[in-house]
C-alpha cells in the first residue's frame, strides 16, 4: 500500500510539480540579486557616485516585484499539488479500515492524522521549495560577487546543514518512540477513568496509579530524548548559519587587504544574514519536527491499513450462547477481585438484567462478555470461542455493545443509524428508528439527510440515535451497560422492550429497578457473591435485591442517602439507581 500511494503521489507531482518548479525561477532572482545590489550600491554611494547606488538598489526593488509576481503562482500552485494526495491517503485510510474492520481507528485517523499528513506535507513543500530557491540564488550571488568570499561562506554553511540532515534517522527514532509512548499511556489512561468505579470498589487506586504512572514515565522520557536531538539542532545551526558569519568577520581586513571592496565584504554578510541564516533554520526546524512528524504519521497510517487482520482461532461462533465459567477479574494483582469464580450461562433468546450496587463490577462484566477485557482467571466463550480470539469482523458480526455514554459522530443521521451495517435496506432503518422510540427526534432533526451535530444534542438523543445503530446491527447478542440511563421511564420501556423483541438475546446492565421487573432472569453482583434468577425468587433468596427494590417507591420522592439519582424527564419521579 505505501507503495501504490507513492506512485500516486509521483503521478500527482508530474504536472502540478512541474508548474510549481517553473514559477519559482523568478524568486531565484531577489535571492541572486539583494547581495550584489548592496555591494555595488555601497561602493557606489562611498566613491560619490550616487547615481549608481540608487540605481542598483531601484534593480533591487525591481527584482523582488518579480519574485512576489512569482511567489503568488506558488500559492496558487500548491493546492494542484497537496489535495489530490490527500485525497489518495484518504481513499487508502477508508479501504483498509473496511477491509480490517477497523472503522473505529479509521475516524481518528481521518480526523486528526490524515489532516495533520496534509498540512505537514503542504508546509514541508513551501519550506523545502524556499530553501532550493534561496540557497541556488544566494550560491550564484556570492560566485558573481566574489569566488574568494564564496569559498570562506559556502563550506560552513554545507557541513552544518549535512550534519542536521545526517542526525534525521536518529530523530525520527526519537519520533517514533514519543508517538508509540503517547498511544501508550492514552490507552493506559483510557482503561483506568473507563473503570473507575470498579477501581475504587475493589481498592484497586494503588494499582490503577502504576498502571498509568508507567507510561506517563516513558513519554516523559521519550520527551527528554527529543529535547536532546533538538540540541544537536543547534549545534547543526551554530556550525551552518553563525560560523559564516564569524569567519567572514574574522577576515574582512585579510580580504580587503587582497584588494575586496568594503562594498563586498557588506554584500557577503547580507547574502549570510538575510539569505543563508533564515533558510537553514527554517529548513532545519521543518525537517526536524514536521518533517519528521509527517514520515513517521504517514509510515504509521499507512502500515496500520497494511496490516492483515489477526485472528487467533479458525473456528467461528456457533450461535451466541455466553457462558462464563469460574470466572474472576481483578484490576491487578494485588486488587481484590472485582468477580470472584462466577458461573453463568445465557443461553440464546434470553433476557438478562445485572443489577448491584455502584461501583460492583457490572460494567467490567460487560467488558468480559464483549472481548474489551480479559479475565484474570476462568474463561468465557461466546458462541463456544472466546470473544478475545476473534477478529474485529466475526466479533461485531456477535455482538453488539453499548456504553453509558452514547458515541455519535458529525455525519448524517443515516450515516449514524447504519453505521454498524451500510447495507440496510430503507424498511430495515425506518423500523429499527420506529422500534426504539427515535422516530419524533429524526423528524426533528430534519429526517434521515439532516446533519447531526454531537455538540447540539442532549445525552438522551445520543442515546436514542445509538439505540438504533445498535438495534439496527446484524449481531445477535445485544449488551446494553446503562444505555438508556438518560431516557426517562418511558422512553427507557420502549427502548429495552424492543431489544427484547429483536430475535437475539439481551443482556441489560439494569439502571433502575423497572429494567429488572421487564427481564426474563436477574443477576445480581454483591461483592465476591453472585445470585440469579427470576424477580420473585430473588426477593426471597436476595436480601440485597429486595432491598434495592424496596427503595423504589414511584410515590415518594424521598432518597435513601448513599444512593445514586436519576431524574425521569417525563414525569419528574426520582428512581434509585444501581
């Protein structure tokens, strides 16, 4: 694949590259010129001949008009040159993400990496353009000015640039290094926030620190890394731009002694300070942070869309039976475990509700069941094959999950609603919207065309729109962790009694108590203790459960201290939660 973008980006290069080079010849000229026209304008001016001095400083003025006419075709040619190969990494993002069924890293990539490829490349091609003209222009001049004063000049302004290009293989290690630190410790912390209930429930907060305080430690290392690559920078730069400069000093009254005009001497130290300086720091700063950044971004895009999908077992689900046997997770060695030796088998077409206290581990079962985490002991098979051998396509082909917090994206409602099967026919959308109680809210965002602004809706849209994707899904196993915790009573009915409806199974990490009432079986976590069955007999064999229904009171508006609060929108009731 880096491969098929390469020769799309030289066949990019052929012609807009080429109107590019050509409008860049007369920045040559300013360049060539501002040197020479400071030496003859000084000499004129100091041996009387005013005439001469304005007149070669009005060339000046005349040549940078030129460079300017030239430097505006630039910009104008810059876009032929940087979109389409946007355009083509785009295109390769999009294709390897559906082939891999990465979807999920293909919106950050798009949104974040791709852009920053563009815009590092569009910068890289203006700074590296500059240099080419400067450098070309200032070399002619100091040949036309003097051979002597370029041979003092041109030596140490080479080495020090040859040695910043030859430290690049060692920063963009450096690179490399910060960026995989960086994804690192954002994973790390990812894990840690996403459970912190259960981290805090299990006393597990020691634990959790370590777990993110390592990487936290490498990126700062990979940090101190680069700042010394950057100090080998400066060396580069003190050798390439400032030794000119001083050994140009050092022999000014040698080589005016030789017979060079003091005019001369002044025209080499401009062609220094204001042609030879500025582009190799610019160059240097690109090469060595964007250029760098855009290398390793594009190389890490690129191989990510190249890789084949892993999978660890041939065999695929038979069904989606979920049993759980012996099954424990602690979040960490020392931790006390969240589940302890848990047996459960959800056989399919059940109707499952976990209900227990916050912060018990209900969540972290629905991690377990769905392949986001692996069991510290026991083991779960989800169809007959552990959820964490399968491939991303067979396990969302399963299984479907969806969090508290509703993930919906900028895009169109039926880019939203579809997003987990594209190929849904117009009676399979309409009613899987109608099923989940999302109809008003499509209508008065505009229909299935309108734009969808995350930012402009509530929690509870959010919820309703992912309510649908997920109902809309071919997986047959639907895990619903306080989906609907931002819906009032009603719209929370509707919502579980259409996934209850949906052929498949559901299991429901129950929020209120009336998620509960609606399920076939209940489990319910205390602590290391585990009891299912049915609502009635869970009021006798339950002494939490009953009391967690005994809370519930849809007349008194009274809160038990301690507990959790959710506020109907439909009718102001205040539930406990779980």
């Amino acid at each position: 694949m880096r491969r098929e973008v390469g020769f799309g980006v030289a066949a990019v290069r052929g012609r807009a590259g080429v109107r590019l080079a050509v409008w860049s010849l007369p920045e040559i000229l300013p360049s060539a010129f501002y040197g020479l026209a400071v030496a003859h304008a000084t000499d004129g001016f100091l041996g009387g001949r005013v005439s001469v001095g304005l007149a070669w400083l009005g060339g000046l003025l005349g040549a940078a008009v030129l460079g300017a006419v030239g430097a505006r075709q630039v910009y104008r040619r810059l876009g032929e040159l940087v979109e389409p190969v946007r355009d083509e990494l785009v295109r390769k993002v999009v294709s390897g993400a559906l082939r891999n069924a990465r979807a999920d890293g293909a919106v950050a990539r798009l949104n974040r990496q791709v852009e920053i490829v563009r815009d590092t490349f569009a910068g890289l091609v203006l700074v590296v353009r500059s240099f080419v003209v400067t450098a070309i222009g200032v070399v002619s001049g100091l040949l036309s000015l003097s051979p002597l004063v370029a041979a003092l000049v041109v030596p140490p302004f080479l080495v020090g640039f040859l040695l910043s290009f030859g430290i690049l293989g060692l920063a963009a290690a450096r690179v490399r290094a910060s960026l995989r630190a960086d994804e690192e410790l954002a994973t790390s912390a990812g894990m840690v926030f996403a459970g912190v209930r259960d981290v805090t429930a299990a006393g597990a907060e020691e634990f959790a620190g370590g777990l993110v305080g390592v990487p936290v430690e490498a990126q700062a290392a990979a940090e101190r890394s680069l700042a010394k690559v950057a100090a080998l920078r400066t060396l580069c730069f003190a050798i390439g731009g400032w030794l000119p400069l001083i050994v140009l000093l050092a022999t000014a009254p040698w080589l005016v002694g030789r017979g060079v005009s003091t005019g001369t001497v002044l025209g080499g130290l401009t062609y220094v300070l204001l042609g030879l300086q500025p582009a190799l720091n610019t160059v240097m700063s690109a090469l060595g942070d964007s250029g760098l950044r855009y290398v390793v971004t594009l190389g890490r895009i690129l191989d990510r869309n190249s890789l084949p999908e892993y999978r660890a077992v041939t065999r695929l689900p038979e069904g989606h039976e979920v049993q759980l046997r012996r099954l424990s997770f602690a979040y960490g060695p020392a931790a006390e475990p969240v589940l302890r030796n848990l047996d459960l088998v959800v056989p399919e077409g059940d109707h499952l509700a976990v209900v227990g206290p916050s912060g018990i581990g209900k969540s972290t079962l629905a991690g377990l069941i769905c392949g986001l985490l692996s069991p510290t002991e026991g083991e779960i098979r989800l169809g007959g094959v552990p959820p964490s051998s399968l491939g991303a396509t067979d396990l969302a082909a399963t299984r479907v999950v969806l969090p508290q917090e509703a993930y919906v994206f900028t895009g169109t409602v039926l880019e939203n609603v579809t997003y987990l099967r594209p190929d849904a026919t117009a009676l399979q959308i309409s009613a899987a919207i109608d099923a989940v109680g999302a109809f008003p809210l499509v209508r008065r965002l505009g229909g299935l065309a309108a734009e969808v602004r995350p930012s402009e809706l509530s929690a509870g849209e959010r919820q309703l729109i992912a309510l649908a994707r997920a109902y809309l899904s071919p997986a047959r196993l639907a895990v619903l962790d306080e989906a609907t915790c931002h819906l009032d009573p009603r719209a929370e009915r509707i919502a579980e009694e259409a996934f209850a409806a949906r052929p498949g199974t559901l299991i429901v990490i129950a929020h209120r108590v009336s998620s509960a009432l609606r399920a076939n079986r209940v489990l319910v976590l205390d602590g290391s203790n585990a009891t299912l069955g049915t609502h009635q007999t869970l009021l006798h064999q339950s002494p939490l459960y009953a009391e967690l229904v005994g809370h519930w009171n849809p007349n008194d508006q009274a809160h038990p201290v301690g507990e959790e609060q959710v506020r109907s929108a439909g009718d102001g009731q205040i539930q406990p939660a779980f």
